[in-house]
C-alpha cells in the first residue's frame, strides 16, 4: 500500500530557484512512496513537476532598490496572494527557494497562520554577508536550511541561525558545466601567440548591463590597441539579446553576440579569460576553469548601504576557497585600463593565470558532495517532516 499523499508548497522567485524546485521535487517523487502534490509559485521546471503556478514567477525576477520601490505595491499583493492560498491548501511542508525579499515574507505570514507547519529554506540567504541579524529572526518561521555553499553551516550556526545543511551546489552535476571542463581540459587556453579570445559578460538584467557595457567597450578598445589577435565573444539571455545589440551597434570592435545557454557554454569552453558582472556566472566561470575579473557597478542609491556589507569579497570562488583567487573591480575602481591589463596577464600563460587555476581546482574540491544536491535536499525535507511528526522540533 502506498504513503498517502504528500502536499508540499513550494515557492520559487527567479530561473535559478525553479530549477532547484524542479531537481528536489523529482528527487522527493523517487524517495517517497505516495503522490508528490505541489501547490505554489514557479516556473518549467517545477511544472514539469506538477505545479501550477499561483501566477507568472518572471513577476519577481528584479533587482535593485530603486526597481524593488516601484513595483512594491504589487509585490505586496502577491506576497498576500501567495500566502493565502499556501494556508487555504494546508500543506504538509513549505518549501521557498532563494528571492528571500519575497519568499521569507510569504514563509512568515503562513507560519502565523500555521505554526506547526515545517518550513524549509532552500538557498541560505546571504547573512553571512550583511544584515547578520536576520540569521536568528529566521528561527521564528524556518525549520531547517539547505545551503549551496559549503560554508553557509557554519556561518549561520555562528550567526544563531536555524539549522543547515550543504546539500550541494546545482553547478557541480550540471551536464553542460561538465562538459566545457571535459573540453578545457582537453586544451592549453593559456600557452602560444595564437589569438586570445576574451569573453564579456555584463550580466543578464537591463540595469547591470547599461552599467557595465560602456566600461567594457572601453577596455576592449585598449586591449585591442596592445595586442593583436584579440577575438572577443559577449554571451547574452534571449530576453536581454535586443538590448545588448543596440548598446553595442556603435562599438568600434564588435565583439560576436552569441545567444542562450548552448551557446554560453560554448563560448566558455573556448575562452581564454572574461570579463564579468559579479554574480552567480563568477562561480560558473570559475568551476568551468575561466580565468575572470569580477566587475560590477551600482545603483546610486545603493552606495549609500555599501558599508552595511560585512563580507570581505563578493565573489563566491574567494569566500569558498577563503582568499582571494580572483580580482573584484566594483564602482570608482573599475577602470577600463586596469581591465584590458588583468585580460592581457590571465588570457596568457602567466603566473597570475596559474594561481587562477590553482584557486579554482581548491574550489571544486570544496564544493563536492557524495550525492547530488536534489537527492540530498528531498532527504532532508523528508527527515524534516519526519521530527516534526514527532515532535522533535
């Protein structure tokens, strides 16, 4: 006879959360022995699983305080909405992935409402790097964490967070990410005087992309001025391709626009360095084995909270492997002339492009898991529903 069924909300804000839905609820329909029912917010991946989304989740895919005031009013809204339907289904478990500003306002509403429901965090929110705070006001509606960084357990137990676990980090069992290092592997990107080819990667949301291309422009312009053989590749998302086009239609050297996530990987197994906005994609070039520069450029107001930052570095292959195995240029440091020399050292076989590859090796390293991340986030959910059933919470 199988279980009954098993009701799990699931809240997921951006691409990124929804694939980790997806991987963790395809891994919970393996282990658990009755139907897998899921109610909430998401994208493909999670309705590949079955779930029908409360409302398009691309809603909540923004950045910056400046965008977060205007759309505040509906956002509340969905919070409102979201939450509300979460507490009407009465669920066995909320799960919510990641988008923080939205989910962990849902996940507090439903837990006033429903205290004995267990609440699973997906995604550790970045306490460790500024609001430290939040680590212990997390215990009032989270059960448990399952981190995708190894050392977000010890953090938020030294911050008097809730419980958490590394389950593992996406990236690690990606097919394609697997593949561009099978690729480089098979290759010395660094040796010779053959032509370099430098990738430019300003992002995938329009105010982050308007902020970094001029200044990229600038430093392909003097790269290309010192060397010759510089070929250049610009990744970009479908939805951001016609932006990025017109930012470039005046570049002098235009680098070749390649589109999707095919074609990223593609172009990562060629690279011999980038440039990129500081983001997730650091750690993707950094595990596919890219020598990189992180570059990135805020909003006005958010300088005026840059001091609340407490965390030494914003690229996560520095805070893994704990010392600086790559450069940040942030703000008023970034410079388009400092950016074409770090190009020119790290697209060759030098010592700053060894050291490079000797940090990322100590990364990889530190983020494996003896079982994929979905495997070991559904066996924690279910270990979670399991003491709350006994009341060991």
């Amino acid at each position: 006879m199988s279980a009954a069924p098993l009701k799990l909300a699931v809240v997921a804000g951006e691409v990124s959360g929804d694939l980790l839905g997806g991987d963790l609820v395809a891994a919970l329909k393996r282990r658990y022995d009755g139907p897998v029912e899921l109610i909430g917010v998401g994208g493909e991946a999670l309705e590949a699983q079955g779930l029908r989304s409360l409302f398009d989740y691309s809603e909540l895919s923004i950045m910056g305080f400046i965008q977060v005031i205007k759309r505040l009013p509906k956002l509340l809204a969905r919070i409102r909405q979201t939450a509300d339907a979460i507490i009407t289904a009465r669920p066995d478990a909320l799960l919510i992935i990641d988008s923080p500003d939205f989910t962990h306002r849902v996940a507090k509403r439903v837990r006033k409402a429903l205290p004995d429901l267990p609440v699973i965090n997906y995604v550790c929110p970045s306490v460790w790097a500024w609001k430290e705070y939040r680590a212990q006001k997390m215990l009032a509606y989270v059960d448990h964490v399952l981190a995708v960084l190894p050392f977000e357990p010890e953090a938020m137990q030294r911050l008097g967070g809730p419980a958490t676990t590394y389950v593992g980090h996406r990236l690690t069992v990606d097919a394609d990410l697997l593949e561009t290092r099978r690729l480089r592997a098979l290759r010395d990107p660094g040796a010779g005087d053959n032509t370099k080819t430098v990738l430019l990667l300003p992002g995938s949301r329009g105010s982050e992309i308007r902020q970094l291309v001029p200044v990229f422009e600038q430093a392909t312009e003097e790269l290309s001025r010192r060397n010759d053989n510089v070929r250049f590749l610009l990744p970009t998302v479908p939805k951001q391709e016609a932006l990025v086009r017109s930012l470039l239609e005046n570049w002098r050297i235009k680098p070749d626009i390649v589109v999707g996530q095919k074609a990223k990987w593609e172009a990562f197994a060629q690279a011999d360095a980038a440039m990129a906005a500081s983001g997730t994609v650091i750690l993707e070039l950094g595990l596919a084995g890219v020598p990189v520069v992180s570059t990135y450029k805020t909003e006005w107001l958010a300088k005026f909270v840059m001091s609340r930052i407490k965390i030494w570095t914003a690229a996560l292959p520095n805070i893994i492997a704990d010392y600086a195995v790559l450069p940040e240029l942030i703000n008023d440091v970034l410079r388009p002339g400092m950016l074409a020399r770090y190009m020119e050292r790290l697209s060759k076989d030098t010592p700053e492009r060894a050291a490079m590859l000797a940090g990322y090796d100590l990364v990889w390293q530190r983020m494996q898991t003896e079982e994929p991340p979905g495997d070991k986030a559904a066996a924690i959910v279910l270990e979670v529903l399991s003491n709350k059933k006994a009341g060991h919470f």
